[in-house]
C-alpha cells in the first residue's frame, strides 16, 4: 500500500497539471477557490493535505471530480462535466468533436 507522501506528492501534481492545462497561476487558483497561494503551492508540492472543503474548493476551481484529484480515476462527475461543455457547443461543433474523440480511440487502439 502506497504512503501518504506520495499519495499528497501524486495530488499535488494532478493539481498542477490541471491548473496549468487551465493556464492558471497559482495566484489565480487559490483566488478562484478562496484559499492562499502559499496553500496551493504547499498542495501542488504534496506538503499539505487538504481539509474535505479545500479539496472541494479546488476541485470545484478546476472543473474536476474530488476522486479525480484524489486518485486520478474519472468518474461520472467528470463525465458529467465534459457534458457541460459540449452543451454549450452547437450541433457541429459536437460532431466535431465526437469524431475528435473517434480518432484518439482508434489511435490507442492500434498502439494496444
């Protein structure tokens, strides 16, 4: 069973994956989550743990599940958050969209 460092060490840099992915600074998340920066740098950097509500906070801040930063799975959240998304698309747009997701299948597939 993994430890608790390294499981806050692997957070921490899904957390800053995502942020960057974002092109948030640090500065920009912990205003959007109402937390300090030293807090999300501290996170990013697997030192601290988070409270239940920070860690929703964060996640909130970032369009993604808690389990996702927690664990890295996707869960129905996140599927639910992508659906969001592509509510604000047109119908083209999701098509588009749809065979971008086709291709990036059948591209793993063949690397299987």
């Amino acid at each position: 069973m993994m430890n608790v460092e390294l499981y806050l060490k692997e957070m921490g840099q899904r957390i800053m994956e995502r942020r960057k992915k974002l092109g948030l600074t640090q500065e920009a998340l912990a205003e959007m989550s109402e937390l300090t920066t030293q807090f999300v740098s501290y996170a990013e950097s697997g030192k601290r743990g988070m409270r239940p509500e920070n860690l929703m906070k964060v996640a909130a801040a970032l369009g993604v599940s808690t389990d996702y930063l927690l664990t890295g799975d996707i869960i129905d959240k996140d599927k639910l958050l992508l659906s969001d998304k592509l509510d604000k698309l047109t119908p083209q747009q999701v098509r588009i969209v749809e065979n971008i997701i086709d291709e990036c299948i059948a591209l793993y597939n063949k690397d299987k």
